[in-house]
C-alpha cells in the first residue's frame, strides 16, 4: 500500500468508553480515516447494513456484536478481542467483593475466560451466551442460585443490572485496541498488494 492510500475503518462498539478509546488508539497512525458508532449486537448490524460498503475498507467490532456483523456484510471484520489480561482485571476486582462470582460472556469472552481459569486455577463458574434472550434465562438461573456477581460483557451487563444484580464489564484495555487496529491497517496493505499485482498481471497478459 502506498503511504498516502488511506485505510477507511468503520468501527462499532458496544458502549462510549470504548468508542473514545478506539479513537483515542488511531490518532497516531496518520493513514487512517475512523469512523465509530455505538450500537450492541443488533444495532450494531443495523448501523452496518445503513453505510455505504464502498465507505469503508474495514470494519472493527467486538464479541457478539462482531459475530452478527459478519453475516449482514462482505467486508472484512476485524474483532477487539479481550485479552487475558483484561479479564484477570475483573477477576481480580470480584475477588474484592466476593468469592461467588461467574462469567457470562459470548463465546470470544468466555473461550479466553476458560483458558486463563485453567492457568492460573480459578475454581470460576462460566457460562457461554448466544443471544440475548439467552443471558436473560442465564442470569435468572444464576439469581435463584445465589450467585452475587456477574463478571460480563456489554449486552449481558445491561440485562444483570435491570435484574437488579451485580455486575462488573469486561473492558478492552488499550493493547487489545491498538492490536485490533495494526490488524485491520495490515489487512488492507495485503489487499491492497495483491490487487496491485493482479492488475500488473493483467497488464502482461494483455500486452502478450
């Protein structure tokens, strides 16, 4: 990709911290045009479906959200996935007010939730949500059991606190962030590359 061929990334994250944090990540690299909207699961998609594909070279998003986006487009989706460390920050900040706490994610969550548990042996209790009326169902059957903290994502901690229960969010720190963009400015150098040689291969074709 030439140095002055912009790289156009739509992004569309689950709540505003994150849209400042996005934006807060692509101010150093010149070569980008970001553009954020703030729209959860559907939302999300439906913000998706309104631009303009021809807008944008590629899409940033994350967890559920990104999965959903993924079906309603045919641009490439590059997704803010979370860190270990951004989930050992919430574990650490439960242990500060309970022992009972479980972890109700999507599956891009609770797969690096799994895995940290494993490692450092976390007895965690964790649950894998699809939809939203899932984490309804979920958190209503974790309630009647007792359990006094939800360490989640977005969609699923807006639904513990109508439910009235205690909820901690996952935040993307500002590593998965900056990964997420180096991901989507490397996609488009590639694409651009390889158009760039199919062209040249063309020219030869043409001119032999």
């Amino acid at each position: 990709m030439m140095k002055t061929e912009r790289v156009r990334i739509l992004g569309i994250v689950p709540y505003e911290g994150m849209k400042y944090a996005l934006q807060k990540q692509a101010e150093p690299y010149e070569t980008i045009d970001l553009t954020v909207y703030v729209g959860n699961l559907h939302q999300g998609a439906a913000i998706v479906q309104k631009s303009l594909p021809e807008d944008y070279d590629v899409i940033i998003s994350r967890g559920g959200t990104a999965e959903l986006i993924r079906t309603v487009t045919q641009l490439p989706v590059i997704e803010i996935e979370l860190s270990i460390y951004d989930i050992l920050r919430s574990i650490k900040m439960a242990d500060k007010f309970a022992p009972n706490y479980t972890i109700v994610g999507f599956p891009s969550i609770t797969r690096s939730a799994r895995i940290l548990c494993d490692l450092m042996q976390y007895p965690a209790h964790i649950c894998t949500i699809h939809s939203v009326d899932e984490a309804s169902s979920v958190l209503l059957g974790l309630q009647q059991q007792g359990c006094r903290i939800i360490i989640c994502d977005t969609i699923t901690d807006t639904t513990a606190r109508q439910m009235g229960m205690n909820a901690i969010l996952i935040n993307s720190g500002a590593e998965s962030i900056s990964h997420a963009l180096e991901q989507a400015v490397s996609l488009c150098r590639n694409h651009s590359r390889l158009r760039a040689e199919n062209n040249l291969l063309k020219q030869v074709l043409l001119k032999s």
